[in-house]
C-alpha cells in the first residue's frame, strides 16, 4: 500500500478510514463527525491494524458516546462572542504568565488568539510565539481553562509531552489531572468551577 492511500476498513464492529503514513505507532482517532481514522506505517500489516482497531472498539464506543453528549451540551450551552472569549483567554494568560516568562519566545507575552477549533482546546505555536485556544473552552469550568493555558505555556519549554512536560505542569498545578478530567466530562458536576 502507498504513502497518503486511504482505504476503509472494518474491524470488531468498527468501521474506519486507513491511511498509510511516516508514523511509529498505529494512531486511531474519532473525529469530531463520529468517523474513524487510522494511520499506520506502511510495513504495519493490515492484519495488524485490524486487531489493534478490533482491541480499542469498546474504545470508539465511549469516544462516540462523549461526542454526543458533547454536542448534547452544546447545544444547550451556547458559545460566548469572540470578542468575549478573547478578553477571557487573554486575562488568564496574562495571570499565568509571571510564572512562564523565561520560557516565552524572546521573553515576550505570548500573542493569544481564540478560535472555532473542534478537536483541540488549545494550542502553542514555537514559530509565532502565539497560544490559540478553542472557543468551546470559555463553556468550560474556570479550572479546566486554567489547565489548558498552563499546559500550552509549558509547551514553550517542552514541545511535547515528555515527563518533563508533566513535571512543569505538575509544578504549577499539582492538581492538573482533576482539572484535565474537567474537559473529558459533557456537564461539569455540581459546584466545580
């Protein structure tokens, strides 16, 4: 099979999109729609990434299930204006960052954007030295946005998400795992904020 050559496929139930791709592991994502991609090296047999798929179905399931109860409360929950959710994101970065300074491009307040992003609630961009955040965050509780800024800001230090990028986001927030769950859950529970 080529580089790029999408093929659909079903495995335990699940229906998916293959894709051929310079990557290590075989990566399974639901997207936002419900569809399934996967991607996998080419020398990975098909055998292969139809077990691995057939393993995570009860996976897709759960993953199906969120995103409906998602846009469950979406659409109860409307989203703020841009101008809103800016003024929100950008009060917040400025909070934390004190904290990140010395690790910001040129020492600089980073530029901070807001967007209509459906598969990410936030962003770091090296290059521009800016942080995008989702529009969806600003329906989120207070701490679970708090995380998502800390998290971004420490990726101007650790591009990734190595131990070294969980012990700085630990280091802020020691509690970031709670505050994380915060975004995996439709409705925040009573008296979380």
């Amino acid at each position: 099979m080529t580089q790029g050559k999408t093929t659909r496929r079903s495995a335990g139930g699940v229906e998916y999109a293959l894709t051929r791709r310079r990557v290590r592991n075989i990566n399974l994502r639901v997207r936002p729609d419900g569809s399934v991609a996967v991607s996998a090296a080419g020398w990975v047999p098909v055998s292969a990434v139809d077990a691995f798929v057939a393993s995570r179905a009860d996976w897709v399931r759960q993953a199906r299930q969120r995103l409906t109860l998602r846009r469950q409360t979406e659409e109860k929950t409307p989203l703020p204006a841009r101008t809103e959710a800016l003024a929100r994101m950008q009060a917040l970065c400025e909070a934390y960052y004190p904290v990140f300074a010395s690790t910001c491009p040129g020492g600089r307040m980073p530029k901070v954007a807001v967007r209509d992003m459906h598969t990410r609630w936030g962003s770091c961009s090296l290059r521009t030295g800016t942080l995008a955040f989702s529009l969806r965050l600003c329906t989120m509780p207070a701490a679970a946005q708090e995380y998502v800024v800390v998290h971004e800001f420490c990726h101007f230090a650790h591009p990734d998400h190595s131990p070294a990028f969980w012990a700085a986001v630990g280091r802020v927030l020691p509690d970031y795992k709670a505050r994380r769950a915060l975004l995996r859950t439709p409705v925040p529970p009573p008296g979380i904020e």
